[in-house]
C-alpha cells in the first residue's frame, strides 16, 4: 500500500532567480513548494547600469563573477533552482553548471515549459479531453514564449491548432515546422472573427512590447499592433456554448474585462490555480518524490 507524503520535500530548499518580472509564475513557485513543505528563496536580478550585465544585486556578480560560476555556487546550497532570464538559452547554460535540477521559467522568446504544462492541464480540465479540439492562438506567436511551449507540448496530441496574428508576429519558421510536421497546424491567419466559432480553445496573448526594439520605429511597430485582436463580449457570444476563453497573463488590452464575467472565460482563476497544481507536481516528480 502506498503511503501518502505530505510534506514530500520537507527540509529542502528552493530557489527562484528571476532576471524578468513575474507575478505568477515565482509566487506560484514559491507557494507550491512551502506547501509541500520546501523553503524557498527568491532572488531578483537586474541590468547593471555600468556593464549593461545581468547581475543579481549584492551577489558577486557585481565583483565581475560569471552567470555561470553564480549559478554553480547556488546549486551547492539548494535542492533545485527555478530560473527566469531575458536571454534565449541561458536557462540551458544554467543547467550545464548546475548540479541540482533546474527548471526554465521563461527564456527570452524561447520557452516557457511550466506554462505549457499548465496551459496542457487547463485545456484538458475545461473540456474533458484535448484530443480532437481545435486550438486558436491568438496574438504575438513570434515572441510569445507561451505560444512556444504549448505548441511543442500540443504536437504529442491529436489537435488542430490556429494560429491568428499579425502578419509581422507570425510564428518563426522553427516552431511552424514542428507544428507542421506534427500535422497539428491547420490555419495561419489574420482573421480572428471568423474563426472564433469553430474553436474550443481560444488563447490570447499579450503583444510582447518589450520585445521591440528601444527606439521610435521599434515603438511605432508595436503602436501598430499592440491592439490587434481583443475578444470582447459580442464576438464571445460567436463562441461555443463550451469554448473556454484563456490567456496567460498579464493582459493588457486583449481581453476586454466585461468577458471575465462569462463561465467560459478560466484565465480569471482557473487556469491560474492551475499553475500551482502543475507547479506542486512538476517539483515533487524533479525531485524524485513521487
Ligand atoms: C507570460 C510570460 O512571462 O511569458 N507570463 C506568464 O508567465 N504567465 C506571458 C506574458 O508575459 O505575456
């Protein structure tokens, strides 16, 4: 008979770099693991204005020590490490000097596995089965690291994926091949109207303004596209009686907040708590506790 754990990582030790703002993803973090009995620490990074580095303040980074070295002195104190950075790929780096499991809480515009998961377990709660649905992505696939992950965790089932954005943010051709060569890209489209009434899922995001360069063009590109698509009340009503409205958050103006109301919208809450479920088990199963 198996006996139930419940504090499966009591007296462990967890730590959340985070070299980019998050409201979720760390707190979701930090509150799994203390429920299943860790401690955790988080530790905030930011751009040194001198060196234009990426430095945890009042480590010593700001003495010149590298990411990688940081990072290798952590993974000696604590059990697993949970890391955010602007940079595609430095999560990677972080898990090659590591020696305790590291989890990627978002890469730049790479990836962002723990949301796919919980986006995964969303879709799958909200319908009752993923296999046979037909999937919108709406918004900023190019840099949406989102829209990565859930695409890459949506080609191991039997779907049909739209993809709606701006003709500039549509998805890299390394994440349209996947999806291609998992046979689950249906459509690339700019026409979020029409095909609202044919989706179970329809997934918004946010246009990534941060992602766009630091200068007047850079900024005018994303004026333009910043208020490309948002789903209000009227073309919900367009929607299926069981469609189920998510978004990974934060919003800006994408989902217009007379929709929070409507049953089928699970961004509000559900898919939120969602992350702590996805987040407790993904931590449990890292460290070998179930
Ligand atoms: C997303 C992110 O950081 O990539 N947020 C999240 O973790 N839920 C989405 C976004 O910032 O647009």
């Amino acid at each position: 008979e198996r006996k139930l754990i419940l504090s499966p990582l009591e007296r462990m030790a967890i730590c959340c770099i985070f070299f980019e703002p998050s409201s979720r993803t760390m707190e979701s973090f930090g509150v799994a693991a203390n429920k299943l009995g860790a401690f955790t620490r988080n530790l905030v990074g930011e751009r040194d204005g001198k060196t234009g580095e990426w430095v945890i303040p009042y480590s010593s980074m700001i003495k010149g020590e590298t990411f990688e070295d940081t990072i290798a002195t952590l993974s000696t104190f604590y059990d697993a490490i949970v890391i955010r950075h602007p940079v595609i790929g430095k999560v990677a780096i972080a898990a090659d000097h590591s020696v305790v499991p590291v989890i990627n809480g978002g890469d730049g515009i790479g990836e962002h596995p723990t949301q796919g998961l919980l986006d995964l377990f969303t879709i799958y709660n909200e319908l009752g089965e993923v296999d046979g649905k037909h999937i919108v992505l709406v918004g900023d696939p190019k840099n949406g690291r989102t829209i990565h992950s859930l695409i890459k965790i949506l080609t191991h089932y039997d779907v049909k994926v739209t993809i709606v954005a701006p003709e500039q943010l549509m998805l890299q051709e390394e994440y349209r091949e996947e999806a291609k060569r998992a046979g689950i890209l249906k459509e690339e489209t700019t026409e979020f109207e029409r095909v609202i009434p044919t989706a179970d899922i329809v997934y918004m995001t946010r246009v990534q303004g941060e992602r766009f360069p630091n200068n007047p063009e850079g900024q005018a590109a994303y004026e333009r596209v910043k208020d490309a698509y948002i789903m209000t009340p009227e073309i919900m009503a367009t929607a299926k009686p069981k469609m189920a409205l998510m978004h990974p958050l934060p919003r800006k103006n994408e989902i217009d907040t007379r929709c929070d109301a409507d049953t089928r919208s699970a961004y509000k809450h559900r898919q939120m708590r969602n992350g702590l479920y996805i987040r407790e088990a993904l931590l449990a199963a890292v460290l070998g506790k179930v």
